[in-house]
C-alpha cells in the first residue's frame, strides 16, 4: 500500500520540505513579493504523518492567500532538534513554528497539565468541541506570548494513546514492575506509577533500542507511532489501556506573527481552523486504520479485553491533585460539559 510505504520511508528520512514553491502560472502573476518569506516549521514525526501533510497544505494555501508573500517549509523526523530543543528556539525567533506535544506545552505552561491527565475527556468529539472553542482555550493560547513569545495557533487531535508491551496487559496487577517509557513531565511519570508500572522517562529516539535490549519493557503511544517507528518489531502486544487522548500543540514565535502585514497575518491565522481539521481527520480517518493493519502484519496482537475501570480509578488521585487553581478548574469544567454533552446514550 503506497500509505504504508510512505510511512516506512518516512522512518529513514533526514529532513522533508512542506512546500512548493510557486511556478510562473497565475500564481506568480498574481504574486506582490518578489519572493516569499518562508516560515520553518519544526516536526518530530515522518512526513508521512497527517500533521506534516497538514502543515504541507498549511504552505500551499498560505502562499496563495497571501499573494506569494508567505509560505512554509516543514521539517520531519526532528531535523531542527527535539520537542525540548524546539520549543525554545521557537521562542527565541530561531524556529518559526513547530508542533509540539502536551507534555513539553505542560513545562511551558504547567496549566497545560489539564489536557495531558488521564481519562480528561471522554471521546474525540468532546476534545474537539473544546479546542475549536476560543472562549474556554483563547486566553490558555495566548498565555505565553508576554513571557515565552509563543502564540498557540491549534490544538490538535493526537490519537488515543494505549500501552504496548512485550506480554498482554488487562489490568494495573500485569504492569506490576515492568518498565514503560514515558514523555517527561512529572504528570507522565505520576500517571503510569499509579498504573503499576515503573516509569521510564525518555527521548522518543532511543525508544526502539531500549526495548530491543530489554532496557524497557514498553511504552505508551498510539498506534500510529506504534508502528511508524517500528516499536510493533519488539513489543508485539497494543494493549487498549486508552489512558490518555492529550493534544499536540501547532505554535508560531509571536513576534513573527505580529510583524506580519495585518492582512497577511488574518490571512494566516484564518487558515488554521481548516489546517487543524485537516491533520484531525487524516489522523484518525486514514492514518490510524492504516498503521493496526501494518502491525498485525508483522504480528502485533491488540488486546482489547482491558479492565479500563480499573486503570482509570487507579489514576484518579492524580487528576484530584492536578485540579488545584481557578483557571485550570475552569478548563477541567468546561471538559466535563463537553463530556457530557457528547456522552453517547
């Protein structure tokens, strides 16, 4: 499947350009620049992924929107640096935007926290109602730009993320002293801890050799991840913990942003809703069938039998503790409404 091999050959790139540049049709015709100024954008999955081809079109159309004056180029498989790296050289102008994940937003801004605990919300569609919705997430999007000169654009869908493992679990008792790499943040490392397990904060890069050698006995991730980085080759159970459905975060250095013509700026920024739609749907529409069945062909078995009352129950005291200011009360609020709005009959 041309999918698949998109995604294996995504693995062993070193860096993939989003962008096309503009040829001398209508286009260039049309063009007021001379030339487009190109923002770079950081990105530490494949380029297969749906969130780089998102940030693809995001080029396409920013380039026709505004006149050839502005166009990105993306950057897969960290070839600007880490998500840690990243995040600071997008503040400090280095790196224009980049995506970056819930758990390096949460050391940025440990409000953040509120979106990355587990079992917060309940299905995509209430994700989704309260990320679209700017008065519950506008003022948590613009926290940072006074003091970090980070403005969030979107906070996108990033897959269910469930344990895998090199032996079948189904309840917190089967993780009892194995090992599972976590994203670093203090919330990860709490969370998987109150799962049973011995929490292994790592870099996503050294995950594969860790479990290879027995340095680790799994990790958690989605599925996609699962099998673009070939975990699926040495931990051979997917294990539907569904323990987290925290978001990825596409952020731009503010200062850039402001300095953009207004027109060009609304121009941008009225682009996002249907970017972040774009990498939502192609995530869960296409990339994550596509990534179980590449699995089960190298002989993944998804355990879907868990007991998911008892991991959750297992990890409530950590959403208690989390939930310990006004504002993010307010977030944790506005969760459990769109929770129940959604909750299916």
């Amino acid at each position: 499947m041309k999918i698949r091999n998109a995604i294996r050959a995504g693995g062993l790139a070193l860096a993939v350009i989003g962008t096309v540049a503009y040829s001398s049709g209508a286009l260039a015709a049309e063009a007021k620049c001379k030339k487009p100024t190109t923002f770079k954008l950081a990105f530490n999955q494949t380029e297969a992924h749906p969130q780089f081809k998102a940030a693809v079109e995001f080029g396409k159309r920013l380039l026709a929107a505004t006149s050839g004056c502005y166009t990105i180029k993306g950057y897969a498989n960290e070839t600007l640096g880490t998500q840690a790296a990243v995040v600071n050289n997008v503040a400090d102008g280095s790196v224009d935007m980049a995506y970056l994940g819930g758990p390096v937003m949460e050391s940025m801004n440990p409000d953040a926290i509120v979106f990355n605990l587990p079992y917060v919300f309940d299905s995509y569609e209430a994700q989704q109602a309260v990320f679209t919705d700017d008065s519950i997430v506008g003022e948590f999007k613009d926290s940072m730009i006074a003091n970090k000169h980070i403005k969030v654009l979107a906070l996108v869908y990033a897959g269910t993320r469930n344990v895998y493992t090199k032996k079948a679990v189904r309840n917190p008792a089967d993780l009892t002293g194995q090992k599972i790499r976590v994203q670093q943040s203090d919330s990860q490392v709490k969370m998987i801890q109150l799962m049973g397990a011995v929490a292994t904060p790592m870099g996503q890069g050294d995950v594969y050799s860790a479990l290879q050698t027995g340095t680790l006995d799994g990790a958690e991730n989605n599925e996609t991840v699962f099998d673009a980085l070939k975990h699926d080759e040495v931990a051979k159970f997917y294990n539907y913990t569904q323990h987290l459905m925290i978001p990825d975060y596409l952020i731009m250095n503010s200062d850039v942003l402001a300095k953009m013509p207004e027109a060009d700026r609304k121009a941008l920024l009225g682009l996002v809703p249907e970017i972040a739609k774009l990498a939502n749907e192609g995530f869960y529409k296409e990339y994550i069938p596509v990534s179980i069945e590449a699995a089960k062909k190298k002989g993944a078995t998804f355990v879907t039998d868990v007991d998911v009352a008892a991991f959750k129950a297992a990890v409530t005291p950590l959403v208690k503790e989390s939930i310990n200011n006004p504002v993010r009360q307010k977030l944790y609020d506005a969760v459990q409404a769109a929770n129940a709005k959604f909750a299916k009959k």
